[in-house]
C-alpha cells in the first residue's frame, strides 16, 4: 500500500519567515535612511533660518541706535563690559545682539535656533558681526525717492565747500571756485526715472537698479573737464544704477514745553518773528509783504501747520547762529526773497519735513542757502533768480521738478560737517 508523499511545510513557512525578516530589515534600514534624511534637512533648513535670526537681530540693533544714540541702555538694552546686549525670542528661536560702546559702533548677533525634533539649540550659534559708519544726511548734491525732472532751460548743478577757502569765498558759492560734485540721484528703478533734459550737470547721475537715465540734445552730464571741452551726453563713468538708499522718517523735534515767537527789532531793523536759541512752535507760518523772521543763536521751530512765504518776506539766519525748521503741514511754499544766511553756510539751515508733508515748492526769485530733508514731498522749483544764486546746499525729497532756470549748488560741507543720516553697515562677516 503506497501513501501519498508529504509536503515540506516546514521548509516554506521558514523561507517566508526569513523573506518577511528580511522585507522587515529592509523596510526598518529604508525608514531609518528617510528618518535621518529628513532630520538631516530639517536641520539645514534650521541652520540657513539661523542667518534670518542673526539679521533680525542687526536690524533691531540698527534700530536701536538710530532712535537712541545717546541712551542705548534702554528700551531692555543693558550694559554688560565692552557691550549693549539684548536677546528676543522669534518663535522657537532667539537672537542675543551685542553693540559695542564704540563709535561707530560694531554689532555682533548669534542666532540660536532649535535642535530638529529636540528642545536644545544647534550648537555652535549662527553668528554675524557687522561694522558700521555714521552716514551723511546730505551725502549728494539733490537726491530723490522717485521721479527726478530737470526740464526749463539753463539749468545748472556743480558744488562747492564753504568750509575751504579754495572752493568759496568768504563761505559763499563763488563760481570761479566751483567743483564737479554736484551729483544727483534717484532711488527709483523705472525708465527714464532720472530725465536731465537740456540741463548741465557738473557731477554724476544715479538712479535705483535698472533704472535708467534720460537725456535731451543739449544736455551734459560729467566732470568740468568735460563741459568745458563742450561734450553733450554722459560722460562715460559719471552714471549708474546703484543708488539705494533709507529715508527715515522725520519725527517732532519736542512734545511740549515750546515758546511762541513774537515780533520785535534787531540792529534797528523789525521782524515778525524772532528766534533765540530753544524751542519755539507755531501752528502755521505766513508771511507776505515786507514780514521777516530771524534767528539768533541755536533755534528750533516747529510749524505744525503750512508754511508760506510771498511777497518780499523771508527768514534770515544770523551769523553764527542755526535754524531747524521741521513743517508737520501738508504745505510749504516758498517764495518771496527766501531762506537768507549769514554767511551763506548751508549747514546752518536745516527744513525738515515730517511724513505729512507732502509738497514743498520754490519759486519767483526766491534764493535759498541750507539744506532740505523731506522724504515725503514732493519737490517743485520754478523761475529762478537774476543771478547764478539760486539754491544753496542739497535736498532730499520725494520727488523733484525743476522748471525755468535754476542754478544748484552742492555744499559739500554738509556731507563732512552735516547732519547724519544714522548708522549704516559698511563689512557684514560670519563669525
């Protein structure tokens, strides 16, 4: 009797346990790789984000500085050593910055971000240290936000130093002393952002990145050499797109405790206003006819309204003596005889014009020495005097346009002995 043959079941229920170990191994090993992958570029992501922290850090320390240069123990600044330090956390990561008690000061910021999948901070830190420089306010000639448009005719721009009796006369513009240095500059990055026209720039011409410079037929811009030589179009070298710069806003000078100027006589001759040194605000300033102002020693006024000047009215700055006039106002025009100084240094006027003023015009034969700082504004110019003293000294604005015959020249005083425009970074390192 023969019985059927048996099966080795034995034998393939262990080549399936060994082939689902081994599936098993493989699949343990294949998500152990992804695992560590992932961990792996979460980790980088964290690492790369640590450069964003760090900069937050810079950018509040930049802050910081501009707004508190005198008191940087505030604001949870505190002083420790050689260093101002502060640590803010952003999200699961933090920045501690350090600002040093130099000037001008460096900043050093680490970034500690989190460890993937963990509660402690990748270590080493992510760490920057940057250098900086007090930037001039007034670093350029007549420099704009947007739109820069110089058409009329005979319009001039070159530069001069009241502080250097080669480059001035007496402190004055003198034209047989003029520079090349009467530069002018455009944020903005669209065509034709910067338009010369016909007018003759004895300096260079900038705009923003990809912005572009239109000229007329009879228009120049470069260096003296060049002008003399009767050259039309750019001289090569005396354009580019890399303008790009901050404007602050302009904040009020003071909160209170401000006197109301009054009407009085100087040397024997009457003002409508008289300004000595300390604060003094007004609600508006218009003065028409024969009105004057004047300021002795070291003022500060502030318009909140508009301010206009017609007629033969002006403001003079006395000798050795400042005026700053911040205009909160939608307005300002002047007109009349101008802003007058004593001597004629362009530093000793300074018009700022906080965020809500919007327009700032000159025209008629309105001469003006100083110095303009009005990034909200636009900027118009029309007429232009009899003579080649027009507009003394630089601007920032908005926007400009510039009818008539105008001539501008640059004190480069104000970019040595100005107003600063606050820190700037000049080396960034990963430390």
């Amino acid at each position: 009797m023969k019985f059927p043959r048996q099966r080795p079941q034995g034998s393939v229920l262990l080549i399936v346990l060994l082939t689902v170990t081994i599936i098993g191994i493989s699949m343990a090993a294949y998500l152990d790789l992804i695992s560590n992958q992932n961990i792996s570029t979460m980790r980088s992501i964290e690492w790369n984000s640590g450069i964003s922290v760090a900069e937050a850090g810079i950018e509040e320390a930049l802050t910081h500085i501009y707004h508190n240069g005198t008191n940087l123990a505030s604001e949870g600044w505190t002083l420790s050593g050689a260093y101002y330090t502060k640590e803010r956390a952003m999200g699961d990561s933090k920045y501690v910055t350090l600002i040093s008690v130099t000037d001008p000061p460096e900043i050093i910021s680490s970034a500690y971000v989190r460890v993937p999948l963990g509660t402690n901070f990748i270590d080493p830190p992510r760490t920057i240290r940057v250098t900086t420089a007090n930037d001039a306010l007034f670093a350029k000639g007549m420099v704009a936000k947007g739109q820069i448009d110089l058409s009329g005719n005979n319009i001039r721009t070159d530069s001069f130093d009241s502080t250097d009796p080669a480059y001035s006369t007496g402190g004055a513009y003198d034209p047989a002393k003029a520079k090349d240095n009467g530069d002018i500059a455009t944020n903005s990055a669209m065509i034709d952002s910067l338009n010369v026209w016909n007018a003759d720039i004895f300096g260079k011409a900038s705009t923003g990145p990809g912005g572009t410079v239109k000229i007329g037929p009879n228009g120049s811009v470069g260096t003296t050499a060049w002008h003399l030589a009767g050259n039309k179009g750019i001289e090569p070298g005396r354009s580019s797109d890399d303008m790009n710069v901050s404007f602050p806003d302009v904040r009020p000078p003071f909160s209170g405790g401000a006197l109301t100027p009054a009407a009085g006589s100087v040397g024997g001759t009457n003002y409508t206003y008289i300004l000595t040194s300390g604060n003094w605000e007004l609600s508006s300033l218009a003065m028409n006819g024969n009105e004057s102002l004047i300021a002795l020693g070291d003022a500060v006024l502030y318009v909140t309204g508009s301010v206009s000047l017609t007629g033969n009215a002006y403001i003079t700055v006395a000798t050795n003596s400042t005026l700053k006039l911040y205009v909160g106002g939608p307005t300002a025009s002047i007109g009349g005889n101008g802003i007058a100084n004593t001597p004629g240094s362009a530093t000793n006027f300074v018009y700022y014009g906080l965020p809500t003023n919007t327009s700032l015009s000159m025209s008629g034969n309105a001469t003006f020495t100083g110095a303009i700082y009005a990034p909200s504004a636009a900027f118009t110019m029309g007429g232009g005097g009899s003579s080649a003293y027009d507009f003394v000294g630089s601007s920032v604005t908005a926007s400009i346009k510039m009818n008539g015959h105008y001539n501008f020249h640059y004190d480069e005083s104000l970019g040595k002995n100005g107003p600063r425009r606050g820190y700037v970074i000049t080396s960034w390192n990963e430390i």
